[in-house]
C-alpha cells in the first residue's frame, strides 16, 4: 500500500497476463471523506443565516469597489476611502468579480463562504501533515477546532467554533487563517527539508498577503512561521533564508498602494471592543484546555517542538494585549487555542492498542467535545424544524429590502438603530455616522457625526437644528425605530414589516458656504447614482 496526496493507493496482487494491465486504485483518505462531508454542511449551515453582524460592513465594502475600483469611497459613509483596511487583495479581488458578473455585494460575500472553507479545510490538511502522517490526525484535528472552545459563545472574525461560522465564514479573517495553515505547512516542510531560497521568498509572498487580508490574524501566522523555523534541526544555518522571507513579506505589505498596513501597528480605534475578551476569557475557551497534556507531552519528547513553541509565543502576545491595554491582540485566542486543539487531536490519532493514560485523554476529550456540542455549537447545523431540545441558533436579523427599495444608490441615512447602521451599507447606502472605527476617518470626526445623529434626534432639537445638520450631511432618509418621533418636516415612506422601524424621506442639500461645520475633511462629493 502506498500514499498518495490526500488519499490511499492500493494495488491489488495480479496473475498471469492481467499483470500486465494492473492499475492502482485510489480510495480517499479518512480526511477527503469527513472534510467533504464537513464543508457541505457548513456551507449550508452558513448559506441558512441572514445577513448580520459583520456581514453588512463586508458586503458594504465589495459595493464601494465595485463603484470605483481605484478610488472606493468610505466603507460606510459618504466619505473618502483612502487608508482604509478593508481595501485588502481579498477585498479588492472580490470587487473585481462583482464589476465582471453584476452581482451585489452581499450576494459576492454570500458566495465567498464556502471558497473560504474550502482554503481553511485543505489549509489544515496540509498543516496537520508536516506535523503527522497519521491518517485521521486531520479529522481529530477538524472537530477539535470547531468543538473545544468553551461554554459561552465566542462569536468573532477568527473564531472558527461551529457556531461562529455560521456567521463569519465569509469574511477575511477566514480567508487569511486558511492561507496561514497554508503557510504552517510551508513552513513546516522548509523545516524538515531546507531548499533553494525562492522557496522561502515565496513563503514571504503568503505571509505579505496574509498582513494585508487581516492585519490581526497575520501576527498568529508569523509567530506559527518562525516557531517552524525555530524548530529546524540547525535553525541558525538557514537564517539568510528565513530572513528572505520576512523581508519579502515586508516588502509585498508595503507596496500595497490602498493602505499602510504598517501604520495600524499601535492603533487604540478598537482596543475598548475587545476588552470583553479577557474578562470573558475562561467560559469561552476552557474546554481547549484539554489539549494541555497532549502538548506537555510534545514538549516533553522535544523542546522546541513547533506547536508548542507556536502556543508559548501565542501567549505572550495575548498577555501583552492584556498588560498594555491594546486588547486587540486578544483577537489572536482563536489561533492560540489551534496548537492546544491539534495536540490533542495528534495524541489521539495514534494506533491502538492504547494505554490507560491515552484512553482516558480520549474520554475526557469526546466529554469535552459533548459539552461543547450540546451546549453552545448544535444550533449551528440543526435547524430549529429539526431540533428537539430547543439548542440556541445563530442571530437571525431582520432585513432591510423594504427599506432600501425605496433608495438611491450613494443616498444618505440618519439611524442610531444597532442592526441598520450595520446593515444598510450592505446595499449601496451610506450613514452620517459610520458604526465602526476605520483608518481613513479621524475618530474625532465619527464621534462628532454620533453626536450629530443623537442632536437630530434628541426631542428638544429645533426644526432649524435639524435642518441644518440634514444640509450639512446630505441626508435623504430617516430610519427611526418605533418608539422614535417622526419630525414634522419628514415624510413617512415604509414601514419594516418585522421590526415596525419607519422610513423617512427628508430633502437634503449640500453644504452652503461659511455652513460652520466641524468636520474637518469631510467630503460631501457624492459618487453618482443609479436608478
């Protein structure tokens, strides 16, 4: 029997002159068979749930590409764009695909699920290889990742729980932990077997468009990258080598020319966001913790052994995040958990017959992987129609089709509802005040739009308060939700059929001279519109 990529080549015993015309025949390895099974599934799981979350400011971004390819507006605003981080390669290739086939942004973002697991499971695959070439190490290792997290839902970019791909499959972060495995596995080889030095300028070529896809999730490929190169055999003698690679990737994430990667280092926008994810730590990663023997063990059989080199340095980067304050390096857990999932996953895999010591890491494993199941992850691919004990579901928000409908491509909107200021930049629209941080806008400036918003809305603004902050920004519409005072200059359009949320259509005009507006830099040169 011999191996073969993914699968198993056997060659059946022939006799006579059928030997002559004997053929192998290939059979998928345990890995093909549940991975495929594994990206169906999903693929449906996450094509079942509305647009929610991130999922508007993603789909929002491909629609400002696919407007101008060169020069895309704000994500969310009718603003600038230039020096935003969303503008990545992935970006930007996905806008390129909505310019050639006419298709929405939300229907690219649809349709980027799946291409996404499927980068994330061969990713993995080829990760858990250099690492093991027990057959079902990939399989062990696959439900690991996506059941032994915790108890309380981890629901962010990069966190790839059953549950949280419901949500997030399409977006960046995945993509980019997907080319990471792609690029531990790279790494890995270049470890056991040291090649020309193209090799690894190539590994820098990932490792730069890694550090453009996802700023974030790269600092976790880089340290999984240099804990492979860490664990080579004489990890000095190739140094110019690796070297090579970090200049490469270097060199790749500054000649990007829609944003300075590099000026992000530091940045505070979103560090209060991410701060939840150190109080909230234990109940939502304990369950990994499972794998902690699995990797004693590995570092016990060798110290520089790369997963846990990989976990050490992990750690130390998410305490950092903790000490310092900047809690946007707490967004790496997803990752840090990998090394502690895969060892376990690993340990499990090896042939029986087992000792006690490994059967009884196996049972805890399989109650670890219940718990997680049953407790948090089943709603993600049990419908509630099939589901007889009542498992929470993934967030199902309400649309915003009706809404708009009745709208202008590039039209403004004043809203402070949660789930519009997230939603209807999906679609073309744009708000007053963007809901997130981004880098092309002074966070002075957003804050000042917020304050804005809140002015109009406040039931002691004058209707000359109003109108003047309804000239300033070009708004068109109002989106109120029911319990908000529709103005008496507004004219009521639409009503959500789900919500009750009211749409209103206000005239706007665009800012007179001497208007003595505060927002310094704004532009209110609208890009043109389509029926």
């Amino acid at each position: 029997m011999a191996t073969r990529g993914a699968g198993l080549l056997t060659r059946r015993e022939v006799h006579g002159a059928t030997a002559l015309h004997g053929r192998g025949r290939w059979r998928p390895s345990p890995y093909v068979v549940f991975g495929g099974l594994f990206w169906v599934v999903m693929s449906l799981a996450f094509w079942r749930v509305p647009m929610c979350c991130d999922f508007g400011q993603h789909a929002a971004v491909i629609e400002r590409l696919k407007a101008d390819l060169l020069h895309p507006r704000h994500p969310m605003a009718d603003l600038p764009g230039a020096g935003s981080p969303y503008y990545s390669p992935y970006a930007v290739a996905q806008g390129v695909f909505a310019r050639v086939t006419g298709l929405a942004g939300w229907e690219v973002v649809k349709l980027a699920g799946p291409l996404n697991l499927l980068v994330l499971l061969t990713g993995l695959g080829r990760f858990v290889k250099v690492l093991t070439p027990r057959q079902w190490a990939p399989v062990l290792a696959l439900f690991a990742m996506v059941l032994l997290w915790g108890t309380r839902m981890a629901w962010w970019s990069g966190y790839l729980g059953l549950m949280s791909m419901t949500g997030n499959l399409a977006y960046p972060s995945t993509f980019a932990i997907g080319l990471a495995f792609w690029a531990f596995g790279w790494a890995g080889a270049l470890a056991k077997s040291p090649r020309g030095v193209m090799a690894y300028v190539g590994l820098g070529a990932l490792c730069g468009v890694i550090l453009l896809v996802h700023p974030i999730s790269s600092v976790a490929a880089v340290i999984g990258v240099v804990a492979f190169a860490a664990s080579a055999r004489r990890p000095f003698a190739g140094l110019w080598k690796w070297a090579a690679t970090g200049v490469t990737a270097a060199v790749i994430a500054a000649s990007w020319p829609y944003f300075s990667v590099f000026s992000l280092v530091g940045d505070e926008s979103v560090d209060w966001i991410h701060r939840q994810l150190y109080t909230e730590m234990p109940q939502r990663f304990w369950l990994a913790l499972i794998g902690l023997p699995a990797l004693a063990l590995r570092f016990r059989g060798n110290r520089r052994d790369p997963l846990v080199l990989m976990f050490v340095l992990d750690c130390a980067v998410v305490a950092y995040g903790w000490l310092s304050g900047h809690y946007t390096y707490g967004r790496i857990m997803g990752l840090t958990l990998v090394p502690l999932q895969f060892a376990l996953a690993i340990e499990l895999a090896a042939p029986r017959p087992w000792r006690r010591w490994r059967m009884a890491l196996g049972g805890v494993a399989a109650t670890g992987a219940a718990v997680g199941f049953f407790t948090l992850q089943a709603g993600a691919v049990v419908p509630r129609a099939l589901d007889p004990v009542g498992f929470d579901q993934p967030p199902r928000w309400p649309g915003y089709g009706w809404a708009v409908s009745q709208m202008r491509q590039g039209d403004v909107v004043l809203t402070d509802g949660y789930y519009p200021t997230r939603s209807l930049p999906a679609y073309g629209a744009n708000l007053v005040a963007p809901a997130w941080p981004d880098a092309s806008l002074a966070e002075d400036t957003r804050n000042h739009r917020l304050q804005k918003v809140r002015d109009y809305l406040s039931e002691e603004a004058t209707r000359a308060e109003r109108t003047r902050i309804v000239r300033r920004y070009d708004v068109r519409w109002l989106l109120l939700s029911p319990d908000q005072k529709v103005p008496d200059e507004a004219v009521v359009v639409a009503w959500g059929p789900r919500t009750g949320e009211v749409l209103a259509r206000v005239s706007g005009g665009k800012t007179d001279a001497g208007d003595g507006g505060t927002d310094t830099g704004d532009s209110n040169t609208k890009q043109p519109k389509t029926p």
